[in-house]
C-alpha cells in the first residue's frame, strides 16, 4: 500500500524519508553551547560585579569584597579561561554566605551562657565578704 495515495501525511512522511540531512554531532554542539553560556555567564557576572564595587577608601586592605573584585580585573587581563572557573567558585561561596545568613537570622535568641555545671550540680553562688576579724586581748596574766 503506497503511503501517497492513502493521506497527506503519508505523503509527508515518504518525502522527509527520501530527503538526506546531515547529522549533527550531538556531544560537538553542546560542547559549543555551553561554551556560550559560560562567556555569557561571566559577562554578566563581572557587569555586577561591577555595580556592587565597595569604595577602596572606605573598606580595609584585607576586606574580602574588595579582594575578590581586584582578583577578578586581574584574571580577566592575565587568564580569562581561569576567570570562569573562579567566578564558579565565588558564586558557591556567596550562596553558603547567604545560606548562613539566613540561618542565623533564623535561629532563636539565646540567653547568656551560664556558668558550666558537672552532672546535676547547681553553679556555686558567688562567696560572701569575710568580715574582718578584732585581735582578741592578750590575757595579761602571762
């Protein structure tokens, strides 16, 4: 039974078969897409990086903001491959340091530490002033 003759999508399907595509290497094209989303990723991340510059004046020579931001205008002029890869590392850092914001802003207020007990021993109060003592008189008998 010819496929032409029964329906239109029968004849659809005989002349998709009959036409030759080039294959497309699969594993080539994602390699290549990923590559564009990583340029692109570092792009944007170095633009926002660059919005949120601290100001040098007003932050210390060991603030990490301001270290990460030097570390980043220099990879980008000496290593941009590695650039991508430290950005990655970066990004994981500021997520747990938001996670652990969070965390802590989570977390009940806690009284002060009190003194550490052994067993079911209650903290000992704190001593009393001695009075001083009167010298008693000598007994003048001898």
């Amino acid at each position: 039974m010819d496929r032409k003759s029964s329906s239109p999508l029968g004849a659809l399907l005989d002349h998709l078969s009959q036409q030759h595509s080039p294959t497309v290497d699969l594993d080539a094209e994602l390699a290549r897409v990923r590559k564009l989303w990583d340029r692109t990723r570092t792009r944007s991340q170095l633009q926002q990086a660059e919005i949120h510059v601290p100001e040098m004046e007003s932050t210390g020579p060991l603030n990490s903001a301001a270290l990460v931001h030097r570390a980043m205008e220099l990879m980008r002029e000496l290593s941009p491959g590695y650039l991508q890869h430290f950005l990655s590392y970066v990004d994981d850092l500021s997520w747990m340091e938001r996670l652990t914001v969070a965390a802590v802003a989570a977390a009940p207020v806690k009284d002060a530490p009190r003194a550490a007990t052994i067993g079911n021993k209650k903290p000992k109060a704190p001593a009393k002033p001695r009075k001083p003592r009167t010298p008693k008189p000598k007994n003048p008998e001898g």
